[in-house]
C-alpha cells in the first residue's frame, strides 16, 4: 500500500508525466507528417483518427503486480513499454503497413518492438500493428529515451475492438468463454469484410 | 454571382451563424442527457460520438441551385433544413432508434420531418435515419425556429458511408456507375454483420 | 462522512451534472450571441473570454458545511447558487454593464439575484458583477429551472483576481491580514488604470 | 500575382505547414516542461497561458513586399523569422527572464536571435522578450532546421498590447499619432504596476 503511494506521487510527478506526453506529442505530430506525405502519394486519406492516453498510476500497479513486479517507480519505467500510448486508425487494412513501414524509416526514433497481429490475431481475434518506440525526450542538456506503444489498426477492426470491449464487459469466467469464442468468429467475419473493401478498392484505382 | 456574394455576406452574418450554432448546441447538450439516460437504462454507452457543422456559404449557393431555387438569403433559410447539421454515431443498429424515440420524446422541439433511410436503405445502400428538427432560438423578446438535421447512424453504417466517401471519390460518371452497383453490393454485406452484432449482444444480454 | 458520500454520489449522477453542464452550454452559446451582437453595435470585440465549471462535490460538502446547512442534495440544489458558474471577461469596464444588461434582457432567463462588486468592491478589493440566472432545463415533457452564477469582470480585474489568488494563498492568518491590505491598495491602482484606459477609449472613439 | 499564387500553393502545401506545425508542438511540450521545472522551484504557477499562429500565405506575402523582397517561396522560409510564432503569457515581469533563460539552456535547440524589448521598449510601448529559435525537424533521416519566432510577455503587458490593439485599430495617420503617444503613456503606468506587484510578491515570500 505504502509502495502504492510512492510509486503514485512519483508517477504523478509533472516532470514525469511531461515526459510521457513530450513524447506523445513528438509522435502525433510525426504521425501528422507521416500522413500528409501518404496522403500525397496515396491521393486519398491515410489516417481517419489519432489518440494518445497515458496510463494512470493505478493502472500501472495493477499490472506490475500482475506481471510479477514489484511495485516500484523503476520497474514501472523500465518494464513498462505501454505507460504512453497512441492509437492509430487508419482506413483500409493496407494502410497499417504502409505506416508502420514510415515509422520505421524515421531516423531519430528507435524501434525496440514489433508485434504484427494482423498476420497473427490474437487468440480473442485481434487484429493490429504494435510498435514499442523509444523516443529522445531532451530537457537542458539531458536526453532520456521513453518508451511509448503506438496500436496501428484499420477503421474495421476498430469496429471490432470497441464492439468487443462492449460486449465482454462484466460478464463472468464461465460466460465469458463461450461469448469470446462467438467474437472470434466475428472477427474473421469483419477481417474479409476489411479485405473486401481493399480489393474493391484497388480495382477502382486501376480503373 | 452577385447574388452569391450578397448570400455569402448574410450568411456569414454573425448573428445567422450563431444562431445555427445556438441551435446544434443546444441539440447535442440535450444528445448529452439522451446518452446519460440510455446508458443508464441500457447500461451500456449508446452514443459513440457525436459531432456537427454549418454548411458554408459556398456549398449552400450551389444546393439552391441544384434545386432550382433563386439564390437568396430567404430561400436558403426557408428552403434548406441541412444548413446546420448534427451526425451522431452509434455502436448497434437498435441504438438508432432509441435515439430517435428520445428526440421525439422531447416536448420543445418539433419534429419536421422524419426519414427512415434504415427501413427503406437509399439507392447507394446508404442506412441511417434522418430527423428535420424545429429548435426555438431565444434572444431578447424575441424567438425563431431554427431547423437542423440530425442523422443517426450505427458504427457499422458510419464505416460503410466513410469508405464509399473514400472511394467514389473523384471516378467520373461512367466508372462510377458500377462502383456503385458494387458498393451498395457492400452495403448488404455490412448490413448483415450489423446485425449479426446485435443477436450476439442480445444473446449476451440474456445469458 | 456516509452524508457525504451519498451527495457525492448523487452530485456525481450524469443526469444531475449533465443538466447543470446543459444549462452553461445554453447560456454560454447565448452569450456568443450578445457578444456578436453587441460587437456590431460598438464596432470592437466585447467579450475577450469565457469559461465554465461545475463544483466537484468535494466543494460543494464543504461550502453546505460552512453556510451551517445538512449536507444533502436537496440542500445542495436548492441552497447553492453556484454549483454552476461561467465566468466572463470583457476589454474595458463599461462592457461589463452592457453585459449584464443583455443577459437581463434575454426572455427566458429570469435573474435571481444581481450583486455588483463594480460599485461596491469587495472587502478584498474584488470587482465585478455576479448574475444568478435561473435557465429552463427540458428534459422530455419536464422542465426544471436550474441555476447558474455568471460573473462578469473587465480585463484588468481579471488580472488583479489571478495576482491576488497566487499572492494569498499559502499564507497564515497573522501574515494575511497584511498582505490582504496591500493588495486591497493594489486593486485602486488597477481600477484607476482601467477607468482610464476607458476614457481613452472614448476619447479615441469622438476624434 | 501570378508569384503570389505560388507561393500560397506552397505555403498550403501540407508537408510544409506541417514542419512548421511539428516545431511548434515541440517548442509548446518542452514550454510545459519549463512550466513544470520552474513552477515546483518557485511553488507557484510561472506560465500563465501559451498560444501558436502559423502566418497565413496572405500576410507572408505582405511582409515580404514591405521588406523589399521578391515575394517567393525560398525568401519567405529564409528571410522571415516569424511564419511559426509561439506567445507565453506569464504571471509576473520577472518570469520573462526565467523563461527565457531555461529555452536558452535547452541543448537541442539554437538560438538564433534575442530581443529584450523589456530592457528597451519598442516606440510603441511595447514591452516583451522575442527569441528566434531553430529546432531541428526529422523526416526519415533527414533534419531541417525550422525556425520559430517565441514572444515571451508578463500579464500586465499582455492587457496594455491587447487593448492597445483593439484602440489602434481603423485610426487614420493624422490621428494615429496623438493617440500612440498616449498609449505609450499608459504602458509606462501598466509597467509600473508591473513592477509594484512584483515587489509585493517578493516581500510576500520574505513573509
């Protein structure tokens, strides 16, 4: 409990948290160039939203205890990759490539992880482009790199995120395994639905 | 042209887009206590976002046109009921209409018009229900009925209309013909996971 | 602290936040109007800014318990003007009584109370003027009047209130007392120069 | 004209307006760190408010006829300091400087000018800190340097230029004159109280 505290203060910190959101801020307006530069060679929209949280101190217990970690200011920094977060949605499922490919190009941020589940869903269906990112946070003469998890998903599997966060709330451990089994399926559902639209897309191009 | 620039002066009085934008503030506060109410009785969120705009000048001269209208100021606020417009977003296809009862259900504001594009889907595929409403707009003694379009429409159905946005985009008129046809195609498609969401929340609901 | 916790939950309710946020939504887009208004009569912007917020029940437990009421909702409700406040900034001080005059001629609102702290400053030194206004709220076939507390103050009052605000506080009792006549000085030297920033003004406004 | 089109091409072009857009978001997240840094050393509030412009293609081409130069797109980004500009309001005179000095202790950045119209007024009356900065904006793996122009003021100062603005406005020439002369009196009062609450606050601390 006492750790709890501690860890809560620091983490309340506004040097802390400036920190986190300093390199938030860096990434969304990359992502806004990012974009343009698509958009311009796409001829069409790339991004259809951007969002950024940064996980509060509860939460950040929370999950260190789960993952075995004791409740410390330094486990939660250095164990931690999502304590920043971004999300990207973007509108046809090609497009999540084409902007972690552009992440991945620019020089000055450090890519430390990458996880592709659209080749490979989650067990619960899944699907998207995660990239743990170390970014150069500079303040005087000092430079820190944070950390912050960027989830690059298209505008159909955000569908299916968000229904599935409706849906599997508050349902109990024996429901709720039957109920995931059913959305499972319904993400195969929306994944061709996604890649129908890109099909239908591409051959409107090449008209 | 003008008749356009004298159209264009009164329209961008401050006074008229204030008192459009008094209008669709008014309507999404009252949005507001709608989704504290259904979420409440639902418990569930109902509405997933919510947001608004005032046609410009420019786009209102060229409707009158295209309806055959004289472009005059009087014209544009009596003949047109999207001058102000309000889109609001759902995550299930029954939302729509709980949405819809509510607004009805308001006892100060008319209800001009009404069209149930879910039931009788447009030509396009398009699905959502449109609502004319008459809101009183009050300064000093005096009070006028402002009209705004309220469309309500399902996530599933907001991904459909924003996708087609996409891609009919720029096709001239011979392509765009069996875009269309493939497009509404897709519309069906979409309709059908729409609704296949809903069964599965209602059976959850039920367990 | 079980009364507490019980108005903290009824206070935190969405529909009862909601309608006191519907009720500076209305009053706020209203005073867009007068601001649009009274800027094209004196043919210079009035209004320089505007915000709102809504008392946590933090706040308002310890004002009940401070005036010597129970700490109750109805209480709450019906005892505190200023669960709802919006507060207005104007340019020079007459804009502060064409304000005021406007809100008192809007209709629909009815004007609870009237304090002007212009011509009757504080004991602190504080100016400006506080309208309670009580707004129609409709809710389906319902209408409950809320109450909402605008103050009104001119730009150089704003400046003095945030320099007092920073200056007070921290200090103890014995020191305050002396702080608090200094800066009471302060305010004079502030109100002169606004008063004659305005006569300038006019000046101005005659060549 | 035909020079000016181009250049308001450029100027739109997304990728540019978006480079200097990405220097600002970097300059006002490390502005919050400063904020954050000199407020817990101070234990007040240091920053008041903070705001960005991007100049529009319109005025860039006013500004370079009015300094003699061909209106294109080259001279506009080389020869104008001011296309990006950041305003930071802050309570007191003295904070100016501890800004000031903390962006110029910031390694990434260069300074490239710095004007102290606080030590010497302009004509006007007009009283602030005006530092050039270059920061340095990646894409893919190459740096430009972007500049940016901050303007560095103390409330007291932010009310004289505001109202100072709204009485110049739509003078003639012949009268212009004799008012400017006044106003620059009055900058010399606000600067006074300025410094009288500065003072004040300095003996509240010695408290």
């Amino acid at each position: 409990m006492q750790a709890e505290n501690l860890l809560g203060e620091q983490m309340e910190n506004p040097m802390v948290r400036l920190s986190y959101a300093y390199a938030t801020d860096l990434i969304q307006a990359r992502l806004r160039l990012i974009n343009a530069d698509l958009t311009e060679r796409n001829r069409r929209q790339i991004v259809r939203s951007m969002s950024s949280r940064i996980k509060s101190a509860e939460s950040i217990c929370k999950k260190l205890v789960k993952k075995g970690h004791a409740v410390t200011f330094e486990n939660a920094v250095s164990v931690l990759n999502d304590i920043a977060g971004i999300r990207v949605v973007c509108y046809f499922c090609d497009d999540i490539y084409q902007i972690a490919a552009e992440l991945q190009r620019q020089s000055d941020f450090r890519i430390i992880k990458k996880k592709d589940y659209v080749k490979n869903p989650k067990q619960s269906g899944y699907q998207s482009i995660h990239l743990i990112v170390g970014v150069p946070v500079t303040y005087r003469d000092q430079t820190k790199e944070m950390r912050v998890e960027i989830q690059i998903r298209s505008f159909a599997m955000d569908y299916w995120a968000e229904l599935d966060a409706q849906m599997c709330y508050k349902k109990d451990a024996g429901q709720i395994l039957h109920v995931e089994r059913e959305i499972r399926d319904y993400s195969d559902v929306i994944a061709k639905v996604d890649n129908r639209m890109l099909e239908l897309r591409k051959r409107i191009e090449e008209m």
